[in-house]
C-alpha cells in the first residue's frame, strides 16, 4: 500500500495525464447551462483532434490561406503537447518510479513497455 507521499504522486502523476489527453478543460468550456465541460481544452489532444477534423472540413470551403494559418496554429499546438507528454513520459513517470521503488511497490511502464 502506498504512503501518503507516493499517493500524492500517483494522483499528481494521473492528474497530469488526464490534462494532457483532454479531461480538463483550461481554461473552462462550459457547456450551453454555463456549467460543466462541454469540450475538451482546445490545446489538449482530445481537443486537438477535433481541430485537425475541422480544418480538414473547411479546406473545401475556406481559401488556401485560411486553412494553412489553421493548420500552423494547430501544428504549433501538437509541439506543445507533445513536449508535455514527452515530460510526463520520461521525467515525471521515473520520479513517480523512483518513489515507488522506494515503497517496494511495482513500476509504471509507459508505452510498449507494458
């Protein structure tokens, strides 16, 4: 069982991820009552997605231009969170691993290394 402090981190650690694979939204999109998440973060993957999913649709109808700068925008965004991921990957998860060694509890693998 962990102790308090590695429990801080796992929830920390889980926390981290759910922002970066959307479940947060920041800032707040709240849904039409003015409450709640209607969607996901615009910059997070989930929310990402979604923008690659419009540019797409709208490179049939908006000028060339428009839908460059959209892609650009969002390209701009995808680096962003993969810097993020690839923070929680490899620094956040060995510092999680670490503490958990230490609590003589098994590792998180990331990946393929599952």
């Amino acid at each position: 069982q962990a102790n308090g402090s590695v429990a801080a981190a796992i929830s920390k650690l889980s926390e981290q991820a759910r922002d970066l694979e959307g479940f947060a939204a920041e800032p707040p999109n709240p849904d039409a009552s003015g409450e709640g998440d209607a969607a996901p973060a615009p910059s997070s993957l989930i929310g990402l997605t979604g923008i690659l999913g419009q540019l797409s649709g709208a490179a049939q109808s908006q000028p060339i231009a428009t839908v460059q700068a959209g892609f650009a925008k969002a390209k701009v965004m995808a680096e962003a969170q993969l810097a993020k991921w690839n923070q929680l990957r490899t620094t956040d998860v060995a510092a999680l691993n670490r503490q958990l060694q230490q609590a003589n509890l098994p590792p998180v693998t990331v990946g393929s290394n599952r």
